[in-house]
C-alpha cells in the first residue's frame, strides 16, 4: 500500500498549536475562540471554495480535502465549522454577481447555514416573503451571511413544482434579518456554536435566490461543476478522517501511561494495547488512502460517474472505519478517556456527535 500523509504534515506547529491551546475555551464558550478565528481569517480558511474573483482561494478539491482533514485532525469543532461555513463559500459560484462582490469584500466572510428545506418563500412579482426555522447551522455565531433552502409557493401560497417534485430554491440572507435560537446541546463539537435559527416574513429580492447546480454556475471554473452531492460527502468524511487520527494519535500517550504506570496492566496486555494501535492506524490509513485517491481520480475527470461512485462510497466506508477503530481503541484508555476536561475525551466526543451526521450513516445511498 502506498505512503498516505499524516494531517500534521499539511499545517504548520504554531497554527495546530493555536488551535489547541484555546479548544477547551472554545468548548466552554459554546464557540470557537477569538485567537482561532484570527487564524481562519488570517488564512481565509472560511474562504476556500470560494471563487478567486471575488477575493476567494478557490482551492482544488483535492487541497480542500487535505486542509479540512488536518483542521479536524488539530481540533474537531473547529475543522467542522471550517469545513461547513468554507462549503457554504462554495455558493459563491451560483450567487448573482450582482450581490457577490459585496458580500465576500468583507475579510471576515463567513457564511452559515442549514441544508434542510424547511423554509417557505412565497414568491413575489421581484422577490420574496420567507418564513421558516432551522435547527442546525455550524458557525453560526460567526456568520456575516446565512443560507437557507425554502419551498416556493406562489403568492396564492400554493406549493410550486419543477419536473413532477416540490420546487426548493437556496436564498442568501443578511444575517441581521435571522433570529438565532439556543439549540445545540449535545455532548460533542459543542465549540461550534450550531444552534438554530428562524426568519419571520422578511422580503428577499430575487438576486438573493440561486440554484446549487452545474448548469446554473455563474463563475466558470471546474470547482463549480462539481457535484455537490460528492462534495459535500467527501468533506464531511475527512472530517471524521481526521478526528480518528487525532483519536488513534492521543491513544499513545494513554497506553504508554497505562502500560507504565499501572500494575494491573501486564506486559502481555501492555503489548496487546499496542498492537490494536497500529492495527487501528493501519486500518484507518488503509481507508484514507483509497479515499484520497478516489477524489483526486474524479478531480481529475468529474464527468467519469464511477469515478464520482467511488467518493461516495469510500467517503461512506472511511466514515465507518473512523468511528470503529475509535471504538475499537478507547476500551484500552482508562478513565482519562472518560474524563470530560481531557483532549482525548473532547475527540471521542466529538467524533461520535459529528459521525451522527445523516449523510454518511449507512454504505449505500
């Protein structure tokens, strides 16, 4: 099998160790940390789907995938933010160019949101009426912009179709028109502030809908002819990717503590302990190898649809691989594992809040 790269080796020490030192403080405010967001800002990480002519980076798949792998490798809730508000970025490509330049000028763009149509837009002779609740947006309380998936009625407040299904239109909406609401409470990526949010009657001109389809790009570059469905799969299983690695990394410490300083831990189990290690990191590297290399096959040909079936499904078994070598491992940790102020018991958590993620719950689609 062939080298695959380990995340350390994609970020420099002073970002992983700046993302580090504030994570515990970021957990316990319920949002990332001013000095973490210096740095996203600082390498417009929330910028890297977003297209170059309007002050994006517009980063190769293959590099997107690298990135968020090893944020989420340096800390999960802030990887998962990145990798949500960076992929909300992506819209850049479809939003009219009439509203686009203004809305990424800001050097501190970020964009949330949520990818559920549970919102209604009454259509309008030029715009919109929309209501609606959300629960979930990553990053929201960092957020300059949000977006929104609606059913479109007309303004009889019928329901509109396209082709025999429901017609659903994205929006892009000032963030002082949506009314956050507390909702995320969970044991994991607690840091990324994902709570809820609803809109209630507020009018949209119609440059604020667009459609996340290759057909309706309107900046032309192959990042927006991507399937998002792909995209969207392969991102969230790097994602789990790195937090496995994060998991399996943090495991050498607590086994070496464990096989040290513990008497009730033989040298025959103190063995054992390492031996599933690097069973769980071969299995795991194994996964990510065949994963990296089917997205950069179908970077490389994005009209191939097997190649496109082969990110599915290896971002699908990676996903799966992750949270089992993770499970597989933290028997061995002891109570340090258990213990919520620890960074190993932060990255269990984390990776098995984050793995809930619907997308990548079952092999098949």
């Amino acid at each position: 099998m062939s080298h695959i790269h380990h995340p350390s080796e994609i970020l420099l020490p002073a970002w992983v160790e700046t993302i580090r030192k504030y994570a515990g403080e970021a957990e316990q405010s319920g949002r990332l940390h001013p000095k973490q967001l210096e740095l996203i800002y600082e390498q417009q990480w929330f910028s890297l789907l977003a297209p170059q002519v309007y002050g994006g980076l517009q980063k190769s798949l293959p590099e997107i995938i690298k990135t968020e792998e090893a944020l989420s490798w340096a800390d999960g809730s802030l990887g998962w933010v990145v990798t949500l508000c960076s992929g909300a970025g992506f819209f850049g490509g479809y939003i009219s160019p009439a509203i686009a330049p203004g809305t990424f000028a800001d050097k501190k763009v970020c964009l949330a949101g949520s990818g559920a149509d549970t919102g209604i837009a009454k259509r309008l002779k030029d715009g919109y009426i929309i209501n609606g609740s959300w629960k979930y947006a990553s990053g929201v309380h960092h957020a300059t912009y949000i977006t929104i998936n609606c059913h479109i009625m007309d303004e009889g407040g019928n329901e509109l179709s396209k082709d025999g299904m429901p017609l659903i239109r994205s929006f892009i909406i000032d963030r002082a028109d949506v009314q956050l609401q507390p909702g995320w409470k969970y044991v994991g990526m607690i840091a990324t502030g994902s709570d809820a949010y609803k809109i209630e009657n507020i009018y949209v001109p119609e440059d604020r809908c667009f459609e996340i389809a290759p057909q309706s790009a309107v900046v032309n570059d192959k990042l927006y002819q991507y399937p998002f469905l792909q995209l969207a799969e392969a991102t969230l299983a790097a994602n789990l990717s790195g937090m496995a690695v994060n998991f399996t990394d943090l495991c050498g410490d607590a086994f070496a503590y464990k096989a040290t300083n513990l008497r009730r831990v033989s040298s025959n189990n103190a063995e054992l302990m390492m031996e599933e290690r690097q069973c769980a990191i071969n299995l795991l590297n194994d996964a990510r190898l065949v994963f990296h290399e089917a997205v950069n096959l179908s970077w490389g040909d994005i009209e191939n649809k097997d190649y496109l079936k082969a990110v599915s499904s290896a971002s699908r078994v990676l996903a799966r691989i992750a949270r089992e070598t993770v499970d597989e491992l933290y028997p061995y940790c002891g109570l340090l594992a258990a213990s919520p102020d620890t960074e190993i018991n932060r990255a269990w958590r984390d990776i098995h809040t984050a793995s809930q993620h619907s997308l990548l719950t079952f092999l098949e689609l």
